[in-house]
C-alpha cells in the first residue's frame, strides 16, 4: 500500500481523484480547507507551510504520490485565484518533493486547466512572476487583470512550472505531469453558470463532447501515478473532450 496526497481532496476533481486512489488499495492523506486528514489554507505562505509540516508528520518517510488539485475559479478575487492556483500547488510540490524522492516509484500530478489555451500567449505579465516565485509582483500584475483571465494565466503557469521541473525531478525518479481539464462537472463550474457575468461565455465555450464526469478525469490521473504511466513526464495532457483541438487546433 502507497501512500499518497490529494490536495482539494474534499470535494470536485480532487474528491474524486482520492476515491479513485483508495479504491486502487493506497493511503490517502487529503488536504483542504475542511473535511479533511490536514485542514489548512493555501491561499497564505503560512498556510502552505503548515499543510507541508502536516502532511510530513501524517506521511513518514516518504510519500508515492502527490496530486496538487485545489484550485479556485473566476467567481472569485484574482488574488486569491493566484495564491491558490499557482502558489498553492507549486508550494506543495516543491515542499513535499524530498518525501517523494524517498519514495517508491514516485509520481506528482497538477491539476491546470484547458483555460492555459484561452489567455494571450504573449502577455508574460502575471506567468513570469509566478514562474520566478515572486508572490509580491503577481500580487501586484493580477490587481489589472479580470478573474477569468487570472485563472487562465494561473493555470498556464502551472503547466510551465511542471514542464520546467519535470527533467530535473526525472533525475530522482519522480515522474511529473500535468492534466488540463476542460468543462467538467464540479461545483467550480456550476459556479461559473451561476455567475450571470460568466455564464454566456461558459456555456458558449466549444465541447466537442460535452459536459464530462469528474471520474474521467480521476481515471487519468490515477494513469499517471500508476505502473501503466511509468514512462510518461513532463507532460501537460488534455482531459477537455476537444475543447483544446477546436481552439488551437495547430498547436502540439
């Protein structure tokens, strides 16, 4: 039995993600803001810190996997999308990662969002900081942003940390990756449906397959933790039923 780390273990794409990793017979320390093995906030360096302490005490040793998947949608304050978002997870990625090296067959996955595809390639303005961990100056680019395009922008950062990452954890075993999941049904995006500001470009947003389950989306990351996905990392791969392929239909 492994022991493993969901992170927004409480509910949509990270509650299902746990379901899916106990039921493959492993350990599963959940992390969020309630209802969960470690309770804590990520959305403060304080916060991150006390969650990476927590799941050091609860783990040992060492962990197998860690599944970064708390995350906050554009119904909220940019800043704290960011802080959530990026910091959140990359915060517990590098914190918890010697407890990965130490253990067997070790695999990381972020959770990022098919929205990276939909924010101006060019507009560096809130990835840089986030990418160079300087919480002070992505505070201060996403005051100019509205939320929609801070969550795309957060997520975007997110892949590019993983990629970055990925060659030098691979030297240690430990595989990384990211999924980048399009309209799947949480309470995230009911949100979004909600929000009259939002909703026309949600339900307008193109889904070649539609609306899909949270499961499918646990299907795949369980893929990448297990023995099936042992030679993939580095990767950023598309849970959006096409979404992606209709809006950038030339990039791969």
């Amino acid at each position: 039995m492994g022991v493993f780390v969901v992170t927004g273990s409480a509910g949509g794409i990270g509650g299902a993600i746990a379901s899916k990793v106990e039921a493959e017979g492993h350990r599963v320390i959940g992390v969020d803001l309630r209802h969960a093995d470690v309770e804590a906030d990520l959305s403060s360096a304080a916060g991150r810190r006390a969650a990476i302490e927590a799941v050091t005490d609860e783990a040992g040793a060492s962990l197998d996997g860690l599944l970064v998947c708390a995350g906050l949608g554009p119904t909220v304050a940019g800043d704290l999308i960011v802080q959530v978002n990026y910091f959140g997870a990359v915060d517990l990625l590098d914190g918890l990662r010697p407890l990965l090296a130490a253990g067997t067959e070790p695999a990381a996955v972020a959770i990022s969002s098919n929205s990276l595809g939909t924010v101006p390639p060019d507009d560096r303005s809130l990835i840089d900081p986030c990418l160079a961990g300087d919480v002070d100056a992505a505070m201060a680019a996403v005051k100019e942003l509205h939320p929609a395009f801070a969550y795309g922008m957060s997520k975007r950062a997110l892949a590019l940390a993983v990629r970055r990452r990925a060659p030098e954890w691979a030297g240690e075993g430990i595989r990384l990756n990211a999924l980048a999941p399009g309209p799947i049904q949480t309470p995230l995006y009911q949100a979004t449906l909600d929000d009259p500001d939002l909703a026309p470009f949600v339900e307008d947003f193109p889904s070649p397959m539609g609306v899909g389950a949270v499961e499918a989306v646990a299907e795949v990351a369980w893929f990448l933790c297990s023995a099936a996905g042992r030679h993939v990392t580095g990767e950023v791969l598309f849970v959006d039923g096409g979404t992606d392929a209709v809006l950038r239909p030339d990039v791969v």
